[in-house]
C-alpha cells in the first residue's frame, strides 16, 4: 500500500512539474490538445469538433439551391465507387452545368452537415485577397506587407505574392505531427496574432515554394487592416450572402471574439462548398453579378512555375493558395484539406466536385494524394 502510495504521490509530482514547464514555454494548448482528442479517444483532429472552440458565424443572404438534374444519381461507375469509399467519406457531389448530377453521404452525414474544411480555408483567404483588390483596399500583389503590416518593416522585399504563392521564406513549420509545432499552437492554441510574432524571414522570399498555414494567418491579418472587418463578415458579405449559400457557415476563432484560424476551420456542408466552386467556373460572376475578377481567377489558377520546392523542381502545381494540375488533357484546379476535403474545378466540363471525409490516401501522385484523380474521374462520366 505504502508502495502505491509513493507511486501515487510520484505521480502527481511529475504531472505538476510538467504542467509548469509546458506553461512556462508557452506550450499551453498541449492541455487542450490533449483534452480533446486523447481523452476523448481521437489521436489527432477531425472534421466534427467546431463545438470545442469558440466560432464567428458566416451569415446567410437568400439562399439559392442548387438545381437538380433530370440525371441526378443515375450514373455510378462501381469500381470508382469502391475507391471513394474506401477512404472514409463523409460526402460526395458532382455539379455539371449548374445542376447537382450527382450526390451521397455515408454515416450519419447529409446535405446540412457543417463539416471542417481544412486547408480548403486557404482558398477562401486567397479569394477574399482578391476581392480586397478589386476593390481597391490593396493596390498590388506586388506591394511590400509592411505597407500594409508594419511590423514586417524590416523586411522590405517580402510582398503580397510571396505569402499567396507559399514563398515568403519565413520559418513556419506545417507538421501535424509535431505537438509543439506552429500548426499545433495555432489550432489549440488561443493567440494567433502573439504566435506568429515569433518567426520571421529567414529565406530570400521569392525563391521556394514552402506549404506553410502561416503564409494564410498573414494574408488574414491584412485583410482585417485594410477592410476594417473580421474574416468571417467579409466573407459574408462579399461571398456567402451573394452566392446565395443556403447555411450559415463557422470559422473557428483562436479565443473568444478573436481572430479566425484563416488556415483552415471553416465549417460548412457538400453542396454550399459547391457553390465557391461554382463561382470560379463562372469566371467569378453568379447570376450576372460580378464577385470576383476573372483577372484575379486567371492568376490565381496559374502555377508559379518560376519557384522551385525543396525537390528542386518547378512549381507547376498551385497558383494563390489554390492546388492546380493537369490531367486527360483537362486544366484542374482546386482546394485541398488535410484529410480528404476538396472543392475541384473542371473548366473544360462545366463541373465542380466536392469530396468531404475522414482521410485520404497515403499514396501521392503529382502532389496529389490519389484519391483526387478517382475523383475526377468519377465527375467526368457524369
């Protein structure tokens, strides 16, 4: 007894003594961590954990539903079923001539399920930066962040550009798998504005291509100084209300009435995720109104073929914050989400696919997990 009693006490001490030295460091969100994914039986995030943080809604205007085709879920190529199922999806639709073709859901999921949209949020900052030029309150892609963020003054050669196309050298880290990384503090953590203090330039930007969540928070931050707004009511009213989306959307907040985690953690469902895809097909016009300058599409969908990743190879696969390739013959760009989310654009075909779930496919192709091209390859027989 005496014995469980000394392992007891030793216990407690070590835990105590760990609490304090995470605390001292600054790695405090390891507790929130921990409390919602270990201890609720999750070994990392999932798409269903909205309610854990605190939120900013993306409000609604009239909504506008999809159109249903007289072909709707008549056509399923089997084989590609199989693979779209093995990766545990949550939802799956194809959209071809402004028409739902085609549509599932899996589990308990439906067409009004908010799920987490992952790095698809990336696209949206990227888009929203557009309209921000559009409109006037950013001049250039070509303008210096600190005309817009002083406290990037000691670095003059870093632009716009270089945070859209993933170059600005500064060292973020992306792993998920580093507990005490960048991406960890800035999902769990509850100060993105304090965090992302603490890395700076340390490449000529400009040169390599780096995925780093980090480039996003820094193109929010310019955003909110030059329209005066919160990323989630800009995003509403300049996309969500006019494209007629039929819920209201919720970006994740680093702390109560704080700042939107802009990397990621924008939950919505299949159909209205549809809907910014839609927008891009359309040359960034819905119903006759312009949203989005096709300028803008046209160089955000054309890949920076003048950087070079960490392989030595071109970019020729993202654009401003959106993923692009080449495929059948087909120019396709998209969003992509860590675990299997993504909004693709088919230009040629007059189609976007949304793929909502848990995971994807372990095997790249491209750069692409392969799970993309059974996607595509689905829509194109619609």
């Amino acid at each position: 007894m005496k014995k469980l009693k000394k392992i007891g006490v030793g216990f407690i001490i070590f835990l105590a003594l760990t609490s304090t030295i995470l605390f001292l460091t600054g790695n405090k969100h390891i507790f929130k961590a921990i409390a919602t994914t270990y201890l609720v039986g999750k070994t990392g995030p999932s798409i269903d954990e909205y309610d854990i943080f605190e939120n900013r809604t993306v409000k609604t205007g009239v909504a506008q539903p999809w159109k249903i085709s007289d072909n709707y879920n008549k056509k399923r190529n089997d084989s590609l079923h199989k693979e779209i199922e093995s990766l545990d999806p949550a939802a799956f639709l194809v959209v071809k001539n402004d028409s739902l073709v085609y549509e599932e859901y899996w589990d308990n999921y439906s067409d009004s399920s908010l799920t987490n949209s992952f790095s698809m949020a990336k696209s949206y900052v990227g888009m929203l930066i557009g309209i921000a030029l559009d409109e006037g309150k950013i001049n250039s892609v070509d303008d210096p962040v600190m005309n817009y963020l002083p406290q990037y003054s000691t670095h003059p050669e870093l632009t716009i550009k270089h945070l859209l196309t993933m170059s600005s050298g500064i060292n973020f880290d992306e792993s998920y798998e580093n507990p005490f990384g960048h991406m960890a503090k800035a999902y769990y953590g509850r100060y993105i504005e304090k965090l992302n203090e603490n890395y700076t330039v340390t490449e000529t930007p400009g040169e390599i291509f780096r995925y780093l969540g980090g480039n996003t928070i820094i193109l929010s931050f310019i955003l909110e100084k030059v329209t005066g707004q919160n990323l989630s009511d800009y995003m509403s009213e300049k996309v969500w209300q006019r494209i007629g989306a039929v819920q209201p959307a919720l970006w994740n907040l680093d702390h109560k009435d704080g700042k939107e985690k802009a990397y990621c953690c924008f939950y919505s469902n299949a159909r209205d995720f549809a809907k910014i895809g839609q927008l891009y097909l359309n040359n960034g016009l819905w119903n006759n109104e312009r949203i989005l300058s096709e300028q803008y599409i046209k160089e955000s969908t054309t890949p920076a073929y003048y950087l070079k990743d960490t392989k030595d190879a071109p970019v020729d696969y993202y654009g401003y914050q959106i993923w692009t390739t080449f495929y059948k013959g087909l120019s396709i760009y998209f969003f992509r989400g860590i675990k299997g989310q993504y909004t693709i654009m088919i230009p040629e075909k007059n189609i976007v696919v949304v793929r909502l779930g848990h995971k994807r496919s372990k095997t790249f192709l491209n750069n692409n997990p392969a799970e993309l091209y059974t996607c595509i390859d689905f829509a194109l027989e619609q």
